[in-house]
C-alpha cells in the first residue's frame, strides 16, 4: 500500500450504502434507471451499488459496462495502441443514466463517457457517482453523487485499489508524485 489512507474497506462501504440511498432518493426509487461504470474500477463500484440498491428497495438495476478509450482526447499523445475491452450497456433510451467512476479529476473521463453514452442512445438524462471528488477539474463537470471530497495538489496521486480488479483489500490512498507521503 503506497501512501496514506484516506478511506478503509468499511469507508467505502459506508459511501457506497450513503451513495445508494442518494439515488434512491433523487429519483424517487429506482424505476427506468441504468447504472453504467466506467472501466475498470467504475464497473465494480457499480455492481456494488446496484446490490446495496437490491438489498435497500428489493429492486435491480441493470448494470452497463463503458470503455472510453476511443472517446479519449488525448489519444494522439500516447505512443502505444490502446487496448479496447468492449461496452456492454444495456439500452439507455430514455432512461436515467447514473455513470459510476472511481476517482473525478479533471472531468476528461466524464467528458469522454458521456460522449460515448450519447452515441449509444439518448437518455432522458445523466447522472455521475463518484467514490473520490479531488477537484481540479479543466471541464464544467460536476458530481451528483459523491463518497468523498478529497482536496489535492496536482502533485498528488489518488489511487482507488478494489478486490475485485486489484486483488487486495479495498482502500483509498494519496500520496505524492515522488512517492512520499503527503
């Protein structure tokens, strides 16, 4: 574990169910919504907040899973081919989309998703979940959803790790780009 620990594997939990019942309340129940995450770890944080939903309003919400690496805008500056996973997302027409990061940064991800969401169908709207807020943002994107604000220099790295993608117990860390503690 690089850094210091902003949010243990009872942290998340607790964001997550917080999260949950934000959605639920926003838009009155869960009916003709979609959660989508993005990959990697948004698709993971969107399974588990369609299980807290289940487990809260015994409802499911279809669960979506979104690649933007072709939507990327920085593309270009990158030396070697990128490699596409595939988008998975159930149809989106018409319903509420929640999209679910890990960490909100400079908007670009968001940006880029919501671009690839919109190619895919209208929704009737777009929501966005995030686990970390850490501001800097170079978009007007702004979270409805947020597990918490973390407020950072752009010399600080925020790393989200999760079982289910890395194999270790869930936790946040930040630290510097150096890898001292900040």
């Amino acid at each position: 574990m690089n850094g210091k620990v902003i949010l243990d594997e009872a942290a998340i939990r607790r964001a997550l169910t917080r999260i949950a019942h934000e959605i639920l309340e926003r838009n009155k129940g869960v009916e003709d919504c979609v959660l989508v995450g993005i990959r990697t770890r948004g698709i993971h944080l969107a399974q588990r907040l369609s299980e807290r939903i289940r487990q809260i309003e015994g409802r499911t919400v279809p669960i979506g899973e979104l690649d933007i690496t072709l939507y990327r805008d920085d593309l270009t500056e990158k030396a070697d081919l990128p490699e596409i996973r595939g988008t998975h997302v159930p149809e989106i027409r018409g319903k509420k989309v929640i999209l679910v990061d890990d960490v909100l940064y400079t908007g670009r991800t968001v940006r880029a998703a919501m671009d690839a969401l919109v190619d895919l169908g209208r929704p009737q709207m777009i929501q966005l979940a995030v686990l970390i807020d850490r501001g800097h943002r170079e978009f007007p994107i702004r979270p409805d959803y947020v597990g918490k604000n973390v407020p950072t220099s752009r010399k600080e790295i925020v790393s989200v790790a999760l079982r289910e993608s890395d194999g270790v117990e869930d936790h946040v860390s930040i630290r510097t780009a150096s890898g001292v503690t900040a």
